[in-house]
C-alpha cells in the first residue's frame, strides 16, 4: 500500500488540477531546522554532560487550489532529516491531505455549511482528550445561534516514526499493546527496505467527536457541549485480508486468559461526555472552564477463585473524570501583555499497579485520554492522576518600534508546578514506588520568537525541571534537568 501512496497522490494531484487552470493553484514550501540539548545540570557542562543532542531539518512542500465557490483543496508533505546521538535518520511525513468545501448563506437549514476531507488536524473543544491528526472527515453546521460539528476518522494509518523535535505528532498509547507497537516503531524508508523491521503505524483506533455550542448564549457566555469516542480497531483488522503487520504481530489479549504479559493487553474502548463554559464578565479578562467525565473499558489481571494461575484477565469499567479551568487577561497597552494562569486535573487510581491497563480492585478511576502530553518542554505527563498549574506572562518589549524586523519580537515565561492527586502511577517513567507524597516537581520555560519577515521565523526555547527527589529517587529524573530548542523557519 505505501509504494502506492506517492503514485495515488500524484494521480489526486491530477484529477483535481484538471478541474480548473494551473493559476488556480499555488505552490511552495518551509525550510525549518532545530536543535535540542539535554544535560545534566548537576555537573560542568562540558560535552560529557550533554545526554542527549538532536538537530533536524525538515522541508515542508504544499500544494493548495484557489478556493472556487465552494471547493478547496491542500496538501503538504515533511521531509525530515535528523541526526541524534544514535545517528542519522530520515523521515517522509505526509501532513495533510484533505478537501474542503464552503456553502454559506444558505436559504434553508444552516446558514453555513462546511465540510473537511482527507487527512487534518483535529480536537476536542478542551484539546485535553484528543488533539491529533487523522484520516477522515468534519461536518460543520453553523447557525445563528447554534454550531454543531461533527468529527470522525482514524489514526491506523500514521506513522508511528515521525522524528522528535520539529514535528508535532503525539503517539496515540491507550494500551500495553499501543506500547510494545510504538517500541517497534520504524521510518517509511526502513520500513521500505525491510518490511520485517518493526512497525510502521501507530496505534490503530476509530475517533469520533461531536460538538455543540451556543455562543454568547447569556451575558456574552459560551456554552459548550461535546462527546468523544475512540474504539480499538485490531479486533475488526485482524480479519480483514491484507491489513499491514499490527493485528498479527501484536495480537490482544482475549478476556479469560490466565496466563500474564508483561508487554501485551487488551481492546481499550472509551467514551467521554464534556461540557465548557467560556467567555468575559470584565474587559479583557477571559475565562474558559471544561470538565469531562471518561468511562469505557481496561483489560485487567484481576484476581480470580476459578483459574488455576489464581487471576486471570478481565474487563474493567472506566469511571473518570478531567477537569480545568484558564485566565487570560489581555493589557494590550502594556506592550500588548498576556497574563494567563491555570489549573487542570485528572483522576488517578490508586489501587493501579501501571498507567495502562492496571486497574487491580474495582471500577479503573485513572482518567484516560486518547492523546497524551500537555505540560512543559521537558516534563509533560499525560493528565492521568495529575494536578497541574500553570501562571505564565509575555509580551512584546519592541512592539512600538516602527521596525517590524525588531517589533515583531515576543518573549513569555511560564512556570508549571505537577503533584500526583493519589499513590498510584502517572504517564512518566522513574516515579519512586516508596514515594507516598504528592509534590513532582516545577518547571520554568522561557521562550523568544522573532518574525522579522513574514516568510522568516526564529523560535528559541529554553526550560528548566527542578523535581521532588524524594519523587524519582533512584532514576534519572531525581537530577535536575535543562534543554534548549532553536527553530528557524524559511517560507518560499
């Protein structure tokens, strides 16, 4: 299927160029580069010190129509180089590919209706269950006084080796099976040379999200509701004839079993319900809120009278729930400063023995979303058993200046403090099993981008971990961590 992919977009690229003339297309690219450093702040920093040093090159090319009356169409590929301490690599990413469409004012029904095919990004309103590209579609009906968007598609055909710096790619892990997948991970080209070398995709799941707002309903609030869904495709993949390697060379664990895999597990389907509440009660002071409550199913190695091993394999309900809340306050004649300050938390299971899959006793309350990270540059943990806060500031110090290549800088600092909300385990390797506490650890990220141009940017990042050594006793996150991030970015 993948030596196909380049000859299928190709001939897509055809067949939509012969529906108008070659001046309805535009054509061009980016040229970004970044570089990452991880030492040890405990000791001189000298080259011993650097653990890790990662410098990539990605090019960007795009090709998108002119939008007609109503249809449109892009895509885009990365060409990704990287060198890392474990050598050189090279990555072919297929961004996006999709297809859009616009109808507005609309004599009956909605007054616009908008439509997405192909591959895009997409999330939930709170991005703090899904947020992620996949191959599928959005329905969009906006009416006066109502939106309602509809999202549904897959993740089966990312690729599960994508690069680790300029790319914003989150692998989708849910389950023990998802992991052992993702440690298999290879590129396109590897894959290319030696099918058998690993895996190609990630995480294989159907996502569906839908969406229903009221704006400005009262008092200039928005109301917000939604429902998301993900389901486990290897169960209805491995009898379809022709699939790729991962219903076979990962296969789940039925239900009953008695024996124990450390590196295998079962279906993990889950469903959320949510609802927000956004808007202002004070100029330039903006709130939003959200809560999700998350249930579905764990495969779990539970405790069991009738089999001969005295456990045995079994599904478990998900009983969860996610929570979270921002400010931004805007002071626009402060050179145009932002200061924003937020709380989010997720529900953790203490009887839980890991993250996945390791509900022990009862319903499984580790809140489980579809993908993981949020937080800082160096720790970000997934919001499972996590209460994080986050106050940050910025502003553009030069934004008086009538010189854009100077006016245009912005710098921010943020500061994160983590705490685990029970004894039991969190989406980070390292955590002490003795440790009893809450407190993980702060960081502090500060950032610097300039845009001098429209078609140049420089982003440089730089973060600071302090952790609970009480917290990671006995790893390598018990030290004091640092990294630093360069991006720059060239548009043609």
């Amino acid at each position: 299927m993948m030596k196909r992919l380049p000859a299928i977009i190709l001939a897509i690229s055809l067949i939509t160029a012969a529906g108008g003339s070659l001046a309805a297309f535009d054509v061009g690219g980016s040229l970004t580069s970044g570089s990452k450093y991880n030492f040890d702040s405990t000791r001189d920093l000298t080259a011993e010190a650097l653990g890790e040093v990662s410098t990539e090159a990605a090019l960007g090319l795009w090709l998108e129509s002119g939008r007609g009356e109503h249809l449109s169409f892009e895509i885009k590929t990365d060409l990704i180089a990287s060198i890392t301490n474990d050598g050189f690599e090279f990555y072919i990413n297929p961004d996006y590919l999709k297809f859009d469409s616009l109808y507005e004012d609309l004599e009956y029904g909605p007054s616009i209706f908008a439509t997405t095919f192909g591959r895009f990004r997409t999330s939930d309103f709170s991005t703090k269950i899904f947020s992620q590209k996949i191959d599928g579609a959005v329905w969009n009906f906006n009416y006066p006084a109502a939106e309602l968007t509809i999202a549904a598609g897959t993740t089966a055909f990312m690729f599960a080796d994508t690069g680790s710096i300029l790319t914003t790619t989150v692998p989708t892990i849910m389950s023990k099976t998802d992991l052992s997948q993702r440690a298999d991970a290879v590129s396109l080209l590897d894959y290319i040379a030696d099918p058998s070398s690993g895996s190609l995709f990630g995480s294989p799941r159907a996502v569906e999200i839908v969406t229903f707002s009221l704006p400005e309903v009262f008092l200039g609030q928005t109301i917000t509701l939604s429902g998301v869904a993900q389901e486990d495709l290897r169960p209805m993949l491995s009898v379809i004839n022709g699939y790729t390697d991962t219903a076979d060379a990962y296969p789940l664990i039925q239900e009953g079993e008695t024996a124990y895999y450390p590196n295998r597990g079962g279906a993990v389907d889950t469903q959320y319900a949510g609802a927000g509440i956004s808007g202002s009660f004070i100029p330039g002071l903006y709130h939003n809120i959200y809560y999700y409550f998350g249930t579905g199913r764990s495969l779990a190695y539970v405790t069991d009278g009738t089999s001969e091993t005295g456990s045995s394999y079994q599904y478990t309900r998900i009983m969860s729930h996610m929570a979270g809340f921002s400010l931004d306050l805007f002071l626009d004649w402060l050179f145009n400063s932002r200061i924003s300050a937020g709380v989010n938390f997720g529900t953790g299971d203490a009887d839980a023995t890991t993250i996945l899959e390791g509900n022990t006793a009862g319903d499984y309350t580790q809140f489980t979303p579809i993908t993981a990270g949020g937080g800082g540059l160096l720790f970000s943990p997934g919001l499972s058993n996590i209460l994080s806060g986050s106050v940050s500031y910025s502003l553009k110090p030069l934004g008086w200046l009538p010189i854009r290549m100077l006016s245009s800088l912005q710098v921010a600092a943020t500061g994160m403090p983590f705490f685990r909300v029970t004894e039991g385990p969190i989406a980070v390797s390292g955590i002490n099993p003795d440790f009893t506490g809450n407190y993980l650890g702060s960081e502090i990220d500060l950032s610097a981008r300039l845009r001098p141009t429209s078609d140049i940017g420089v982003n440089l990042q730089v973060g600071y971990f302090q952790p609970n050594a009480d917290a990671f006793a006995g790893s390598a996150m018990a030290d004091p961590a640092f990294i630093a991030k360069l991006n720059v970015s060239l548009s043609f």
